[in-house]
C-alpha cells in the first residue's frame, strides 16, 4: 500500500530555498509502522510533503492520523519506518551501519525546527498569553527577553489577541487559547507546523476564528500538516488529501477528487458519515 | 406565555425567608457552655501557675532551645527537600532499577520511628568507631573518627533528615504524577530539553500542589525534632524540660513550650497562605 506524491511545484512563499531545495520534499516519511503492544495502529504510512504545501488528513477515529502527526516530531517513536524532516532523519542517527537513539539535546533541536498545535491547547497555565508565546524563543532559542516578548505581542496581534496579551489561559476562551498556542508554535519560527485536530475541542462558534488564523498561515506559505475533521477547510486550503484508515492511507489527492470525487468505497462511506 | 424580551440592566431579587438551623444554635449552646467551663477553671485553679509562665516566657535557656529547635527543622528540611527530590527523581526513573531502589529507601525511611535513626546516628561511634571512604576491599583514601565527625546535634541532624526525605520524596513524585502529559509534550514539542521541561514546565505545576502537603511536614517537624532530648541536644522541649526538674512544676513550663510551638506554627502557616496565594495567581479572574 504505497501512495506517493509526484513532487509539486512548492506553494506560493516557498521559493527562498533555491531550486534543489524545493525538488526534495520537506517531509519524507516510508514504511512508517508503530504498535502498541499487539495493537498495529499504523501499518506501513508513505507520504511527501512539499515545502509550501498545506497536507489535511481525514478518516474516522483510531485510524492512525494522529499517531502519524506525533511521530513526526517524536512524541511517538515509530516500531518501524523513517521520517526525513528537511533531510534530517526523526529521531535516530545513523552510525556504522546501525541506528541509534538521539541524545535529548539533538532531538530537542529537531523538534524546535517544526510547530505542534494539539487538540487541548496544552497552554503553560502559569504564564500569560505573552509568556506562553516567549518562552520556546526565550528558553530554546535564548532570545533577549525585551526582544522576545514584543516579538510575541506582535504575534498574537496578528492572530487577533491583541487584547489579551497579560492574560493566563484559563481566562481565555478556548478559541482564544488555541490561537495563543498556534502564536507559541510560531514563535520559534518553524519550517512546518503540524495541527492535531486544532478545532475538534472548540465550541462550534469559536471555530471559525481559529480556521481563519491557519487559512492566511497557509496563504503564507508555511508548510501544513492538518489532522481535521473540517471537511470545508480540506476543501478550501489543503493542496492534498490524504484519507486514513485502520492505519494506512486509503486515498490521496486534491481535495476536488478525494472530497469530490472519492473512488474508495470506505472513503465514499467515511464523508458520507460526516457531511 | 412565551415572550421576546427586551434586555433589562437591573438585577432583580425574590425575597425568600431562609431555612431555620436549630443544630447550628443547640451547637453553639454546648461550645459555648463547654468554653465557659474550661476558662472558669483556668481563672480558679491555681495549679496552672501562670506567674511562672510569665517568668520564663523568654527565659534566655529557652529562647536558645527554641532557636536549636529552629536549626533543627530548618536544616532537616532543606537536606530532606534536597535528599528527597533526588529521591523522587530515581522513583520516577524509567529504569526500573532506580525506581525499586528509590521505593525500598522511601519505604524503609517511613518505616522505621525517627527516634530510633536518630539514637542510631548519635552512637554510631559505637558501631563504626572509624569510617573511611574508598574502594570495598582496596584501598581506602580518608579516614575519620566518627565520635567527631558524628556529633549529637549532627546524628540528630541525619535521623531526622532521613526520615522527612522519604515522606518529601512522596510528595513530590505525586506532585509530578499529577503534572498533564500535555503539557510536557507542548514543551517537548517547542524544542525543550528533558533539563528545561523540569525546570520551566514541571517545577512551576507541582509548587502549588506540594506546597500544602510541604508545608504540613514542616510544622509537624517543628514538633518532631522534640525527640532530640533523648540525645542530650537542649531543644526549645528539653529546655523547659530541665527548668521544669528543677522547679517540680511541669504544667506551666509546657505552656511555655506550647506558646513557642503555637507561635512557629502560626509563622509557618502564613508562610504558607502567602506562598499558595503567589503560585495559585494563575488561576483568579482577569483583571478587569
């Protein structure tokens, strides 16, 4: 079950790399397997993300999307298959023929490279909006704290939180807590930013505010891997499809044909459940 | 009826008569009576012997016990907090080597009376007249006495640190148990070594979580290091204790001790108060 993407020209900001760099896929994953125990959640994942391009996964629940997010930034480690993230392998090295586990400190820098937005918010609930948003600069990147911080109230002022700079999380609203944790990602200015489930805790009228911040992300030119119930979002932004199920992906294409024009039948089934 | 309103700013209120709670006032009742009682015999009995209360309030022999007693909790408590979270560390270790090692300690450590460690440390002499450290069996490369290394106040010291190290040890490995995986991966996921997520994201959840149960040992400490007396260390307790042999009269040198004791507690507690007020501010309202 291999479903590979032909390299596409890269999106539209992308072009700061130089031609080589945007021929190689930003994220390259093969054969990607992991199980917990007996319980086989991926069963051999393949996928290209170009830079620049915006990647949605769908499929019903326990199918593996997540599982697949969170390896790319080894909050998983995967049984077996690789993960290339701009040509540099997640999570192990390679030395004399043989693989080994990366020292805290290298995986931490191969973290730092991409964003993660999760479905909880996961804000430091001891430190404001602003402090959220400085601390990966500040702590990872040691960044002038001065700096730092009017840097992150720039941030949040561009996803529309201007006015809620000093405030802890817990007297923000959820939408305004996700858009506080996409700002934190930012922040460290990532090459890819991975969303797992970003609105699927959101109450239905805060999830339009949300969408929005990671539509003009997109438009950015920011590379995008969106694990999403929003079908209206696949449709509108994402440059690919990629449609889970029990741990492999079924279908993969533009959003036209895999939301429009499905030629699976678990596929036709999974949208027809929920639109 | 249903109808479309118009939004109204004024806040109305039904008046209700509230619920009549005669336990509360039978309660009351018998506190009160019972207080009467007990002051009526404080104001009657002459035995209490307040005056000599008075007269060794601040008894030089007493202020210096109560400042021994001091040392005594404050250094148990930073060695145990320091003993402890290495301990917890190990508990929490993946290895599980470390981990069994960490639960025997904090098992045996709870386990045997402090008073027993302490008289073992203080005549350890005994045991070990010279202690040496360097390879089993080889060479070794220091040598001391132990009678001088091993003071009373020092055997003390260790008894005491010992034990509050298992209890802290517990403290903090429920502290950090109860910190959300989220939250570490959120720190993970920003580039944060394992160093770092302690630090920034681990330490700053479990203060307001460890601090009441902290703050618990600490006053029960206090009390603990009472047990000195049976090592000959003149603790705030074995002061007055000795006053008392002297005079005969026991009842108002144990005032005297509880003053002290009440006021440390006191002390330590809004310590306490102020701390959970800093490290919970997270949690109040906006400003508005």
């Amino acid at each position: 079950m291999t479903v590979l993407d032909t390299p596409m020209p890269s999106g539209p900001a992308a072009g700061a790399g130089g031609a080589d760099d945007n021929a190689a896929p930003l994220v390259k994953i093969r054969g990607l397997h992991k199980a917990y125990g007996p319980h086989h959640v991926l069963r051999g994942v393949d996928l290209d993300v170009a830079r620049g391009q915006v990647v949605c996964v769908i499929g019903p629940s326990g199918s593996g999307k997540s599982t697949m997010l969170r390896c790319i930034n080894a909050l998983e480690t995967p049984t077996a298959g690789s993960i290339e993230v701009a040509g540099d392998r997640i999570g192990v090295i390679e030395r004399n023929g043989r693989l080994h586990e990366l020292s805290p400190k290298a995986l931490a820098a191969q973290r730092a490279k991409m964003g993660m937005v999760f479905q909880s918010f996961n804000l430091f609930p001891t430190r404001t909006a602003t402090e959220n948003v400085m601390e990966g600069p500040v702590v990872v990147g040691r960044a002038d704290k001065t700096a730092a911080r009017e840097k992150a109230e720039q941030i949040l002022d561009r996803v529309g939180l201007a006015a809620h700079c000093h405030k802890y999380p817990a007297q923000l609203s959820g939408g305004q807590q996700q858009r506080v944790a996409i700002a934190r990602a930012l922040a460290m200015e990532p090459e890819l930013m991975l969303f797992d489930e970003p609105t699927s805790a959101l109450d239905p009228e805060l999830v339009g505010d949300v969408l929005a911040v990671m539509r003009s992300l997109a438009e950015s030119g920011m590379t995008m891997i969106v694990v999403t119930h929003e079908m209206s979002f696949a449709r509108d932004v994402a440059d690919h499809v990629a449609f889970f199920d029990q741990g492999v992906i079924v279908e993969y294409g533009p959003p036209g044909e895999v939301l429009g024009n499905p030629t699976h039948g678990r596929t036709r089934e999974f949208l027809a459940r929920v639109q | 009826m249903t109808q479309i309103a118009e939004r109204t700013d004024t806040i109305p209120t039904t008046k209700v008569v509230g619920r009549p709670h005669p336990w509360r006032w039978i309660s009351y009742a018998v506190i009160a009576l019972a207080l009467a009682l007990f002051v009526k015999s404080l104001l009657t009995n002459k035995n209490w012997d307040f005056d000599v209360v008075g007269d060794y309030l601040f008894d030089a022999s007493v202020l210096k016990g109560l400042v021994v007693t001091i040392e005594l909790t404050v250094t148990a408590m930073v060695a145990g907090l320091i003993l402890g979270a290495i301990v917890a560390g190990f508990r929490l270790s993946s290895s599980r080597v470390l981990s069994g090692l960490a639960a025997a300690y904090i098992w045996f450590f709870r386990g045997v009376p402090v008073v027993v460690l302490i008289i073992f440390f203080v005549y350890l002499a005994q045991l070990y007249p010279y202690l040496s450290l360097g390879i089993p069996f080889g060479p070794q490369f220091v040598y001391f006495d132990t009678k001088q290394l091993v003071a009373p106040m020092v055997g003390c010291i260790i008894g005491l640190t010992l034990n509050e190290s298992a209890y802290l040890a517990e403290i903090i490995r429920g502290a950090v148990a109860a910190v959300p995986r989220g939250q570490i991966e959120a720190a993970a996921a920003l580039g944060m070594t394992p160093g770092q997520i302690r630090r920034r994201v681990i330490l700053p959840l479990i203060l307001p979580v460890a601090v009441p149960p902290f703050f618990n040992n600490i006053i029960s400490m206090t009390k603990t290091t009472a047990v000195v007396i049976l090592a000959s260390v003149i603790d705030l307790f074995s002061a007055v204790e000795l006053i008392a042999g002297r005079l005969f009269l026991h009842t108002p040198l144990l005032l005297v001790a509880t003053f002290w004791y009440l006021l440390l507690t006191a002390a330590l507690t809004l310590v306490q108060f102020g701390l959970e007020r800093v490290l919970t501010r997270h949690l109040r309202p906006a400003r508005p």
